[in-house]
C-alpha cells in the first residue's frame, strides 16, 4: 500500500516490536478529559469523536507517536476548542501557568512538560 | 440486578489497569484542569455533567460481557439472537451499547477470532469498560493483523495450526465481541459460574473461557 495515502495512525501491517504487557491506572485527568469530550458532544455536538480524530490523525505524526493514548485525545481537545473559537489555545495556557504558580511547578510548553520548582 | 441497575454508579476504587500511561502526564494533567474550569466558566459545560459522563466510563465492566456469552451457553434461541444483532441482543438483558454496532463472532473447534482496532482502539467500551493497554498499544495494533499467531502467542495463547485464525478490524461504526466456547466440563454450572469463565480477554479472543486460561494469560491487575 502506498504511503503517501496512507495516514500515520494506519498502523495495521507495520512492522513493531514485542507486544507490550505493562498496566496502568485510569488516571482521573483521564476521565475528566474523555468525559469532557463526551459531554460537549451529547450537550451541544460542539466537539464529536470524528472531529477528535480527525484531528490527532493530522497533528503530526512526531506528536502522535510521542504522546499516550489520552495525552493525543487531551491534546486534540483543546486544538479542536481553538479551531472553533469556543477557547483560545493561549487563553488554556495561560490557565495553566496560573494553576502552576499556585501549586508552585512550572510549565514548559515546548516540551510539553512540568518541572518541579525547588 | 444490581449490576445492571447501577449502570450510572461509578466505582471510584476501581483503577481499571488498562489505559496507555506516559512519563509527562502531568502536563496533560494540568492542560485538563485548566480546560475544565475555562469550560465551565464560560457556560460550555457544568461540572455534574462532566460527574455524569465519568460515572458512565467506570460502571461498565468485564463482567456485563460475560454475562451475555454465559446467557448464550445456556440459550440456543438466544445465542441465534445474539449473533444476529449484538445490540439488541444485549438489550435484552438490560445492556445499552449506543456508540456502535456489535457484532459477535463465535469461536468453534475449527475457527478462533481476534478482535483488534488498528486506526484507533475501538472496543465495546459501554458494555465491557475500558480495554487492556497491550490492545491500544501501537504494537498490537500494527501486528494483530500481520502475525496473529505469534501475537497470541507473547499474550499466552497457542493457536493450534489447524485452526482458523480470523482477525476483525473494528471501526467506530463497528466493534465487536468474541463469543468464546464453553469449556468442557461445565454443564452442572448455572449461568452465574458460567459467567465467572469468562475473562475480558477471552472476549476479544486472547484467552480461552476458563480457569485454566485466566490464569495463562495474566496481565490483568485486577487479579481476577
């Protein structure tokens, strides 16, 4: 099949390595996000699964294999929220380095992370 | 049934072991509570319908499952039923599948089935909660339908080469079960131990239904 039709989340076939057995919890930020998504949808049809996947099946392929599962779908949510004009994606950051002062961690959007401040 | 009943009733304790994790999940922590409260400051949402839906993702389990293929076992008309049109089959024990079609596929003797979403992690998440991470994996995805066999074979389960082996690709309009076969040996048990058989990885086709099974594959932290 050729690639220049095929999306990057098209993985069936592929090659990949040993199937991974590890377990992890359903972290609540989990939920809430999936609920989030969930409820816009059945509230008002102002985010649908299909537009979320549309949207992190075209993020970028280093973004889709660099984040979790729930990570690539947070991630969507909110480029979807931006997209639609319902919440600017600088408006969400500024939220959360206002939330990180106050639990005293900072927030590094390049790299997607939180560090701690000593 | 309280389980049927208490559909809308989350189990907060139960930390289903099963979804992808990532070493900088704070961020997506923190970006997630930063767009809860700017949704809901802006009328978009109120917190008890977020409350609502996620009581909605932790009731489903396994266990709903396990009581239709155990219900099948027992009901010839019901498992014709069933295999005809899973959603509605499933209605009628008192289990609502609203996202998609469900199809089920029966294992025999000579034919075992695999269920695997390869664009996604389609699953019949409504009836059977959330799947096993090794089925969101990208390399379950990307293998399940190259190398069955040796796939199901790293998760514990040989497939003797005479079998047919069957892989299904859900999609979101589509999602499917795998009706096990009754283990030899159970015809003195009612449909509650019936149902005790029968694991969430046997009904994607991972494991056989039986003690013996569940105990092969593991991987499940529950402990069940």
């Amino acid at each position: 099949m050729s690639d220049v039709l095929r999306g990057y989340h098209d993985v069936g076939g592929r090659p990949a390595g040993p199937v991974e057995r590890t377990v992890h919890p359903f972290l609540p930020w989990q939920k809430v996000s999936e609920a989030m998504r969930v409820a816009l949808d059945t509230k008002s049809q102002l985010v649908t699964l299909d537009e979320l996947r549309r949207c992190f099946e075209s993020f970028g392929e280093d973004l889709y294999n660099t984040l979790g599962f729930y990570e690539r779908r947070a991630e969507a949510l909110t480029v979807l929220l931006d997209e639609k004009g319902l919440i600017s994606r600088a408006d969400i950051q500024d939220r959360m380095l206002a939330m990180a002062m106050a639990q005293g961690i900072s927030v590094n959007f390049a790299t997607r992370s939180i560090e701690r401040l000593e | 049934m309280t389980m049927r009943g208490s559909r809308f009733v989350s189990h907060p304790a139960d930390e289903q072991p099963v979804i992808e994790g990532h070493e900088g999940a704070e961020y997506y922590d923190l970006m997630t509570a930063a767009t809860r409260e700017l949704l809901i400051e802006r009328g978009f949402l109120e917190q008890a319908e977020i409350d609502a839906v996620v009581a909605k993702l932790e009731a489903p389990r396994a266990e709903w499952g396990a009581l239709i293929v155990a219900r099948a076992w027992l009901d010839i008309a019901f498992k014709t039923r069933l295999l005809a049109d899973g959603v509605a089959a499933a209605a009628e024990l008192g289990f609502s599948i609203k996202e998609a079609q469900l199809v089920v596929v029966e294992n025999t003797a000579n034919l075992h089935n695999l269920i695997v979403c390869t664009l996604c992690s389609c699953y019949p998440r409504s009836l059977l909660g959330q799947p096993p991470w090794w089925y969101i994996s990208k390399t379950y995805r990307a293998r399940a339908v190259r190398e069955p066999r040796q796939v199901l074979k790293e998760l514990g389960l040989e497939i003797p080469p005479d079998v047919e082996l069957r892989v299904h690709d859900s999609n979101a309009d589509m999602r499917y079960l795998v009706l096990p076969m009754r283990p030899d040996g159970t015809d003195e048990l009612d449909e509650a131990a019936l149902a005790a058989l029968v694991t969430r990885d046997a009904m994607i086709g991972a494991a056989l239904a039986g003690r013996e099974s569940r105990q092969a594959l593991g991987g499940d932290a529950s402990g069940s």
